[in-house]
C-alpha cells in the first residue's frame, strides 16, 4: 500500500540505497528500508493535505543518520533516525483547515 491508502494495515515495502535526499509522494510505499550509502541523506514526506491522512515507517538499515523533513511546512525536521533505528511517521490534520497539518515522527532503537 502507499503513504496515502485508505487501509493502511496493508503494508507495500520498498528497500533503497540513497544516491541524495529522496521526495517521497502520496503514493511512495509506506514501508521503507533504507540505505544512506556512505553521507548522511534528507528524506522529505509529502504534503498529505489532499488525502486527510497518511503512515509511513522508515527503516535505516545504514551506518548514517537519515533526516527526515516535513515537506508540508517548510522541510522542517522532524526526526533524525540513526544507524539500526527506525521511525514511524503519520500525517495529522485536524480535518481540513489549516490550524493542524504536519506530520508527526517517532523515532526508535532496534528495526
């Protein structure tokens, strides 16, 4: 399933290793395991205003921290998973206003 699916127990998993900062979209995979290759990477979540809500786990399985962005306000930081963690991201919104519309992130040890 993607970010976005309207079932999101359903998982669609994709495993990369990153060349630079990765853009996820609403229809991006919401299982990610990923490989920050050598540097530390950015991986910027998408604006899920249009879909109301949205999930995503991210696995790093590599030696480096992977940045995680809030591309809803301003790229801002959100959470900063390092080598072996992992972090769940969902989209909170309070129904379509502007008031609450950002991504939320929890990060921990062990993936």
């Amino acid at each position: 399933m993607s970010i976005g699916a309207a079932n999101k127990y359903q998982t669609h998993t994709t495993n990369a290793t990153l060349t630079g900062t990765l853009t996820l979209t609403a229809t991006s995979a919401n299982h990610l395991s990923l490989d920050a290759n050598g540097s530390a990477r950015d991986v910027v979540l998408p604006d899920m205003g249009a879909y109301g809500s949205g999930t995503v786990h991210i696995d790093n399985t590599g030696g480096e921290v992977l940045t995680i962005k809030d591309g809803a306000n301003s790229s801002a930081t959100i959470g900063t998973p390092a080598a072996n963690e992992s972090a769940t991201c969902y989209w909170a919104s309070d129904g379509g206003s502007t008031v609450v519309a950002n991504w939320i992130c929890v990060v921990g040890a062990a993936n």
